[in-house]
C-alpha cells in the first residue's frame, strides 16, 4: 500500500496546479488578444490596398489611363513580399495580378455578395489571409472591377508557435518554482504543527504532565493546543486516581485476607475448643460479608463508569421509601445514641432499590459521622423541576478543601483513617453514579456544627 502524500507535498502540488491554472489562463487570454491584434493590423494593412487600388481607378480618364493603370500598380507594390493583388473584370476575367495569387474561387464570389470581410484559409499548408471587394471606376464603364488583396500571414503563425513554447516553458519553470517554493513555505509554517507532533509523541503514561506550547503556535493550532493539553490534563488526572484507587482497593483488600490469614493461622496454631472455632469462624465470615460488599459495590460503580447503570422506571413516593430506609437503620441509630427524622414529601419517576440504596449510604454516612445525641434529619422537598433528598446531620463538619473530594471512591478526610468492616469507602460514590444515572445530582455543603447532602433528581429521573 503507498505511502499517502504528508501536508507539506500535498500543499506544495496545489500552489503548482494553481499557478498553473492562472497561467494558462492568462496566457490563453494573452494568446486571444495576440492573434486579435495581428487580425486588426492585417485588416486595416489589406484595407489600404484596396483603397489604394480604388484611388488608382478613380483616377482613370479614358481608355489609355485604364491602360497604364497595371504598371502603376506593380510600382505601388514594390517592397511588399508575399502579397498578393488581383483585379478582375466584369466577366470575371483577371484584368491585373501580381502574381498567381491563390485566391479561391469561393472568395471571389463572396465579393458580390456583400461588403468587403477578412477572411482566412490555408493553401499549401499555410494559412493565407485575404480581402476582396468592388470596385466601379467612375470614367470607364463596362460594370465594377472585382480588387482581390491577400498575403502570407506564416511569420504570424512563427511568431504565435514562439508564444506558446515560451509560455508552456515558463508554466513548466513557474510550477517547478512554485512547488519548490511552496514546499519550502509550507514546511516552515507547518513547524509549530511538527513541534507539537513531537511534543505528543513524547507523552506517555510517565510523561503526563507534558504539555504543548500554546507561545508563538500560529492562531489556527491554538485551539488545538489548548484541546490537546486540556485533555492531557484530564488523562492526567484520571491516571493518578486511578493509580490512588488502585493503591486504596488494595490495601481494603489486603486488609480482611490479612485478618482471615492471621485468624486462621493462629486456630491451627494448636487444637481448640469447638466454641473457639466457631468465634473463628464467625469472625471470617464478617470478612467474607465485606469483601462481598466490596466486590458489589465495585461492580456497579464500574457499571456507571460504562453506562451500563439504567434505572428501572416506575412512580416513587419519595416518603415512603425514606421511613423504610430510616426504620431499617433504627437499631443501628439507636446504638449510636442517635435519631433519625423524616419531614417532607415527593415523588418521582425512578428506580426504587437504586434510590433506596442512595438514602441508605447517606443516611449510614451520617449516621457514622452525628455524635451522640444528634438529631439527623431526612428532608424532602419537591417542585416543578423535580425533587430533592437531603440528608443533614449535626458534627464537627468536613474542612473546605475535602468537600470537591468526598464523593471520590476511597477517599477519607483524614486519610489515617480506614474504613471499618461495615463500610467500604465507596458509599458516596455509589450515591453519585446513582444521582447521575437518573440524571440529577447530588452536592454537599458543611460548616462546623452541620452537614448536609442534597441529591437531587429530576421530575422524570
């Protein structure tokens, strides 16, 4: 398969076809006006003659001044090479003739039709050029003279044949120059173009934070300087939480197979009571129990990343589905010396495990982070966009700089701190592939004392 032409030789190719193009034109047009102008002087040269002929015959008295005519026509020819002159008779019959001049017989006829036109054949392989017309001679009777005046017009074909070459010639040396050139202007305009291409080929998954320099790059790759690093800048990005969520789903993952490891590891350490292995064993399935909800959790958040999280559409009392939530999550509250509240109302057009899943992360969430004694409240709003789930509880709140990240897989305020066995760190993720996936959302906002989750949801989520 070749090779296709690069920019450069395909930009030069055209400045060459172009050029071309306008000098075949021009010279076309050049070659027009040319032959017009040797018509015109051909014209007013042949037109002389038959006046000069016609002046002759004016002058004739009588039948001897007619006589002698002849003789002062060949004087008045004296110095004109290859032309040629006839004048015929009433009867047609040749009265003068230069020469044998090669005038048809065709051209002879034409001048008793009408005024006197140049015309044009070819005898012999050249190209003649001629005039004919009437004459009637005002003292001799006998009916008008038919005046025949022609010529070689070759040196005007040498002449044009010599245009022609030296135009095909200068095309041929303009198109050269000019791909030659074009070539030359081109690459250097394209080198900001070849800078960046470099500058990309150099990027890899340990070159980043390479970017293309935006200074000096013409106005047209601009943009596409600007394009290309925002989208390095976000590859970039997304490689480091990649590589930190990588590095976090390991070490959530090491963390129970340790437990399991050394749990089991130390029950074999000697023989045991059965109540003993039954604690054991009791303890690795709460393991077990987190790495399967890890594994889940992984999966549909992998599912939103791939769009592949579709919601199941049907009418949800936004109400009835919060108590729930609240209710199962009673006990658990209630060990924690915390109360939870449901005030509000709101329906809308969901899936109703996705959506109860959402409340229960945010409601677990703040559950994990209210103080004993803390009220949390789960608050339900609707309008004629939509509906609103928010979920505020009291606490020491989260620092400014942590709110952009705490929907983030894995990501913990105080990063000393691990997820516990009933939590996996994705929580709030989840909450945000499932706000996104209705096509809502879902902010935060905290002030120490207070946080409060809002996820809200269009009327037709």
């Amino acid at each position: 398969m070749s090779r296709p032409l690069s920019l450069t030789n395909r930009t030069a190719l055209l400045f060459a076809a172009v050029v071309v193009v306008v000098l075949a034109i021009l010279g076309l047009a050049i070659d027009r006006a040319v032959d017009a102008h040797f018509r015109d002087m051909d014209r007013q040269m042949l037109a002389g003659k038959v006046e000069l002929v016609r002046n002759l015959l004016a002058k004739v008295t009588d039948r001897s001044a007619l006589d002698a005519l002849p003789q002062q026509l060949d004087d008045a020819l004296v110095g004109h090479h290859g032309l040629s002159l006839a004048v015929l008779d009433a009867e047609g019959r040749i009265w003068f003739a230069s020469r044998a001049g090669p005038f048809p017989a065709g051209l002879i006829a034409q001048a008793r039709r009408g005024p006197a036109a140049l015309v044009t054949w070819r005898e012999d392989g050249h190209r003649l050029r001629g005039m004919v017309t009437q004459v009637q001679p005002q003292a001799v009777g006998g009916g008008p003279y038919t005046v025949a005046v022609a010529f070689d017009i070759r040196h005007h074909d040498h002449f044009m044949a010599g245009f022609r070459r030296s135009l095909i010639l200068v095309m041929l040396i303009a198109a050269l120059a000019t791909a030659t050139l074009g070539w030359a202007v081109t690459r250097q305009g394209l080198k900001p173009l070849r800078q960046m291409g470099a500058t990309a080929l150099s990027i890899s998954a340990q070159r980043l934070d390479a970017r293309l320099s935006e200074v000096g790059a013409p106005a047209e790759l601009v943009e596409l300087a600007a394009a290309f690093n925002q989208m390095l800048a976000r590859l970039e990005e997304s490689f480091q939480r990649l590589a930190a969520f990588a590095a976090d789903l390991a070490h959530e993952l090491r963390t129970p197979l340790s437990n399991l490891m050394t749990q089991t590891q130390v029950v074999l350490a000697q023989p045991r009571e059965a109540a003993a292995y039954r604690e054991t064993l009791e303890s690795a399935l709460e393991e077990y129990e987190r790495l399967a909800r890890m594994i889940d959790d992984m999966l549909l958040l992998a599912k939103a990343d791939n769009r592949l999280l579709v919601p199941q559409r049907e009418s949800i009392d936004l109400g009835a589905v919060a108590r729930r939530v609240a209710e199962f999550y009673e006990a658990v509250a209630a060990e924690a010396g915390v109360e939870v509240a449901v005030a509000g109302s709101a329906h809308v057009m969901g899936d109703r495990l996705m959506l109860e899943r959402a409340i229960a992360n945010l409601l677990a969430n703040a559950v994990r982070h209210t103080p004993r004694g803390g009220r949390i409240v789960i608050e339900l709003s609707e309008s004629t966009d939509g509906a609103t789930i928010a979920v505020v509880n009291p606490g020491p709140g989260i620092p400014e700089a942590h709110l952009p990240h705490v929907f983030e897989r894995f990501y913990r305020v105080n990063p000393d701190q691990r997820a516990d066995g009933a939590h996996t760190g994705l929580g709030l993720a989840i909450v945000r592939s499932i706000a996104e996936a209705h096509g809502g959302s879902v902010q935060v906002a905290s002030v120490p004392g207070m946080t409060r989750f809002d996820l809200s949801l269009p009327k037709s989520a």
